[in-house]
C-alpha cells in the first residue's frame, strides 16, 4: 500500500511584514508613547522629535513677516494719499503708479515670508513619528534623548496576519505542494494549516515554505511551533 511520509520540524510564527517607523526630520527624540507590543494603529503618533534650530528659523522667519506686514501697510497707505492727489490733480500719474508698484512687491514679499514661515511649521510638525501600519510593536531601537538622524527608524511594527514559515530539508522538496495539508501543534492542541507558498531559491539546503493558519497567535513573533508536513509517499506492506 501507499503510505504518507510526513516529516516533523518546528515552524516559526512571522508577521505578513515588518516597517519600520521612521523619524522625518533629524533632532532629539523628547517623547516616546509605546513600549515593545503595544498595538497600534496606522497613523497614530507614537514618538516625537523636536530640532530646536527649526525653532529659532521659525522665530527670525516670523520677526521678517512681520516687517514686510509693516512696510505693506505704509506703501498702501501712501497709495491711499496718492490717489486722493491724483484727484485733486496734485500728483502725477507716473508718481502713482510707482507707489502701485511699491504695494505689488510688499505684498509679494509678504506672500513669500509667509510661505517660509509655513514650510518651517510643517518641518516641525513631521517631528511627530507615526505609525505606518496598524500591528504590534516589535523592537525600538531609539532611546529616549537620543539624537536621530531624518530616515533612522524608531520603532519597528509587525503589521498583517500572521503565518507559520518552514525550513525544509531539500531532499523534501519534491514533495512540497501548495494546498497540501499540515498538521500543527500535538495532541489536544492539534490544528490543520495549509501550504501556501512555496519558494524556489535553496538557502543553506532548505527550501522555505509558508503555511496559512487560522486563528494563529501573534502574541509572540518568532515562536516555534511543532509541525508535521506531508514529504511524499512510499511502498509499505499492511
């Protein structure tokens, strides 16, 4: 008769993916709001990095505009009096329109302060470090205090379901076959899984093969969990 050949190993329980969240800008990181697996969702804030130069740019971008509001003010306040001249026909036409001009390149000059003073508020803004996906928090390799650089990670999250990866043998696999049956756990605790994915690159003579579980635990990323997979068939007398 044919019998099933299985073949037990340990599978290790990983995360569909794992992001880092990464610091926008370069500064001190002042606070940091989770700890490792602390659940979180994507986009909230989970950290915060404050570079005190972007303070001081945003203090001498706002002493400008407020200069340039001030010289807006008085060139149209003088094209208030030159208009009223011109009508009384005490001015020429020329003299208005430079102070016309004069307004036109204040008000340009406010606009573009403005602008400044916007862009250094959003630097300071993206010191806030979010959470790109919604998962667990696995490792932060940042310390409160610490000076990080614009790129570095924070925080890494594993985020998606969770799923057994296998390191087979590779004399096993030919026997490998997506959809086939897995046997997980022992005794009471014996549940089924099935093979997923299975893929082609050999690394260290082991094939790496990954088994969708459902109801799988992701309390502990790495766990190893005794499986029994299905390698072939051979002849045996019954």
């Amino acid at each position: 008769v044919q019998v099933v050949e299985t073949k037990a190993l340990f599978g290790r329980i990983e995360s569909r993916f794992v992001v880092p969240a990464r610091g926008r800008i370069g500064g001190t990181l002042v606070s940091l709001d989770v700890t490792e697996g602390t659940e979180v969702t994507a986009g909230q804030v989970i950290a915060r990095i404050v570079d005190e130069k972007l303070e001081l740019q945003l203090g001498a971008a706002e002493a400008r505009l407020g200069a340039a509001r001030s010289q807006l003010q008085n060139a149209e306040a003088e094209l208030t009096r030159s208009e009223a001249l011109l009508d009384r026909g005490s001015t020429t036409v020329q003299a208005v329109d430079r102070v016309r001009t004069a307004v036109t390149v204040a008000r340009n000059a406010v606009a573009e302060l403005e602008s400044a003073s916007s862009v250094i508020r959003q630097q300071m803004d993206e010191g806030a470090v979010l959470a790109p996906a919604a998962g667990r928090v696995l490792s932060i390799p940042a310390r409160l205090g610490e000076v990080v650089m614009p790129g570095e990670p924070v925080a890494s999250i594993a985020a998606g379901q969770v799923f057994l990866r296998l390191a087979i043998p590779e004399r096993h696999a030919e026997g490998l076959t997506p959809g086939a049956r897995v046997a997980i756990g022992e005794g009471d605790a014996l549940r089924d899984g099935r093979i997923e994915k299975v893929y082609p690159l050999i690394e260290g003579g082991r094939v790496t093969a990954d088994v969708a579980v459902d109801g799988l635990s992701d309390a502990f990323i790495g766990q190893r969990v005794l499986v029994r997979v299905q390698v072939g068939t051979r002849s045996a007398i019954a």
